[in-house]
C-alpha cells in the first residue's frame, strides 16, 4: 500500500463470533504486545479507492484491488484496516482483513514505512 517492497502475506486468527472486533480484541487474537497501539478502522472506502487508483498505481495494480475488494465484499464482514504503532515505531505492521461467518479474522498482514 505504500512504495516499499514489503509484501502482503495471508493470516488467520480466531476470535469467537460473539465477541466484538474493537482494537483490544483484535491486540488479543493476534498476540501483538502492549507496548502497541492498534488503530482499527473500516476497510471497504479504502479498498474502493485502491481500485480506482489506476493513475497511481497502474491497471494491474487497481485491477487486483478491485478483485480483492470484489471476493472479500463476497465471503467476509467487518473489513477492516488495522496498524500496530509504537513510540519510534517507524516500520508499522498493518493487517487489511475482514471475518468468516464464526468470527475467524482472515486476510493480509504487510509492513507500512512510516516517518
């Protein structure tokens, strides 16, 4: 999502259905440590964005997006945008997700160069 050559990688994590995604359960369910602040937030305007974003990005580039946005708007809810940052964090771990039906976080983990 920036210029870096940082990669998305797929992950799980569960977290029962019935409990509510807020950034202290999403802390929980992925182990990320105190010292981290989780800064949550919807995903879908994003996604929105990226695949329209050919200018930017290049028509391959959106047109992953927009495929990406298209399946995750078809098999998950609660897309989300997630950044664990830290005092002199510089190299922030971001997770873009959503949940399966019985609650399971599921989607990309990236790094996020911020300075």
């Amino acid at each position: 999502m920036d210029e870096s050559t940082d990669y998305f990688h797929g992950f799980a994590a569960v977290l029962p259905a019935c409990t509510k995604l807020d950034p202290e359960t999403f802390q929980h369910a992925l182990g990320i440590g105190e010292r981290y602040q989780i800064d949550l937030s919807p995903a879908d305007c994003l996604l929105a964005a990226l695949g329209e974003a050919e200018a930017e990005w290049g028509k391959d580039i959106a047109g992953g997006f927009r495929q990406l946005a298209h399946v995750m708007g078809a098999t998950l809810t609660e897309r989300s945008l997630a950044f664990a940052r830290g005092k002199g964090v510089v190299r922030v771990r971001i997770w873009l997700f959503g949940r399966t039906e019985d609650g399971t976080l599921v989607g990309l983990r990236s790094i996020s160069t911020e300075t």
